[in-house]
C-alpha cells in the first residue's frame, strides 16, 4: 500500500506567477484535503475534493482552486502569487465519511520572492 | 473562525520524564485528533478521540476529549529522544476533511 506523495518537494517562484502542485492519494483513498502551513503555525485548511466535486472549502480566496482526477489524484493551483502564500502546502487523503482518518503527505515548500 | 488554543507552545525535558499538554477551544468539536509532525515531513496520526469522556491510549501515549467537547490532553509517559518533534492538536466538527489545528507544541528532550 503506498502513501501520499507530493511533487513537487520544494519550489521557488516570484511574486504574480502561477503555480500547480501535485498530490497522490493513498492507494484506495477517493477523498483529498489541502491544507496550508505557514512556518510555526498548525496547518490551515484550503479545500477538500470527493468524487472530483469541491466539498468544503476554508477562508482562502479563489485564487486557490483545485481539481481532483478520475484516478483521485489532485492538484493545488494558485494563481497571483503573493509574499504570504510562502508556506509548506500539504495534502491528505482519506475515504470519505467522519469515522475515516486522513494521512498526510510530506508536503511542498513553496517560496514566493 | 474556530480557533485552538494549544499549550504550552514548547517544552524542555529530561528523558524519561512524563509530559503533558492541552488544548482548548471556543467551539465543540465531535472529534479530537492528535498530530505529531518531524523536520521535513507532514503530520502523523498518533490518536483519535471520538466520543466526549473518552480515554485513549497509544503505546505510552495517552489522550483524553474533554467533557465540555470543548479541550483535549496527551500525556507522553517516560519520554525518550524520539519523542522530539511538534505535537499538534486539531479539531473536528462534521466533515472528515476539515480538521481545524492549533499551533503546536514544540517537545525537546533532553538524553
């Protein structure tokens, strides 16, 4: 059974670029989070996708949007970088429902400069 | 928004000391979690809590989700060098996915 992957593992980018991050779910998983972790802060929820359908969605601006693939694989897309989009940007995957539990990925650390 | 109130925000200890730490929040949550993340990896699992009252034990890891349905504990019990990391509490209401996190605790244990 192979875990969450991310790709990439660092990334730079500059201020007003665009950017597409990857994520594979857990072999089995149909649901994907993403969560923003600034530095020295607890992970912040972007968004959740089931069945390739936004679920849930937190306090972040519709520049994040996202997609999720027929296989459940997933993409964080941000557009207009900003300074304070620096973060380390991980996904999880679960099976949908309360009782199930997700499993983080290893994160990307995105710089804006 | 929901908030968690997570303290202390870092601990020096001796090995083989017990460690304790909580989290409190303004809101109810139907599920308590607790996460430990490493350097360079995303967060690991260590307890579920699903039921107000509960008590919970994983290994020398024990957590407990308050009454209130509004705190939560871990106690680590005779810590050792790879209990160091950052201990994450996080709260959930309903949807699976959407874990709301405090802050951290920082844990250094010294051999």
């Amino acid at each position: 059974e192979t875990g969450v992957t991310q790709s990439p593992t660092h990334l730079i980018k500059t201020r007003g670029q665009q950017v597409t991050l990857r994520c594979s779910s857990q072999s089995g998983h149909n649901t994907v989070s993403w969560y923003q972790q600034a530095l020295g802060q607890g992970p912040q929820f972007i968004f959740q996708y089931y069945r390739e359908e936004e679920n849930g969605r937190g306090n972040f601006p519709p520049r994040f949007s996202g997609l999720q693939f027929p296989n459940y694989s997933s993409e964080l897309n941000v557009n207009a970088l900003e300074l304070d989009d620096s973060a380390l940007y991980l996904c999880a995957s679960s099976l949908s429902g309360t009782v199930y539990e997700q499993y983080f990925g290893p994160g990307t650390r995105l710089t804006v400069t | 928004g929901q908030q968690l109130n997570q303290s202390p925000q870092s601990m020096f200890i001796q090995e083989g000391e017990d460690v304790s730490m909580n989290c409190t929040s303004s809101s109810i949550f139907n599920t308590w979690l607790w996460y430990k993340q490493d350097p360079g990896e995303g967060p690991v699992l260590l307890i579920a809590l699903y039921k107000a009252g509960e008590l919970t034990s994983n290994g020398r890891l024990t957590a407990q989700f308050g009454i209130t349905r509004k705190d939560s504990f871990l106690n680590i019990s005779a810590s050792i060098p790879s209990d160091v990391g950052i201990y994450f509490c996080a709260g959930r209401d309903t949807n699976a996915g959407k874990s709301t996190f405090g802050d951290g605790t920082t844990l250094t244990v010294k051999p």
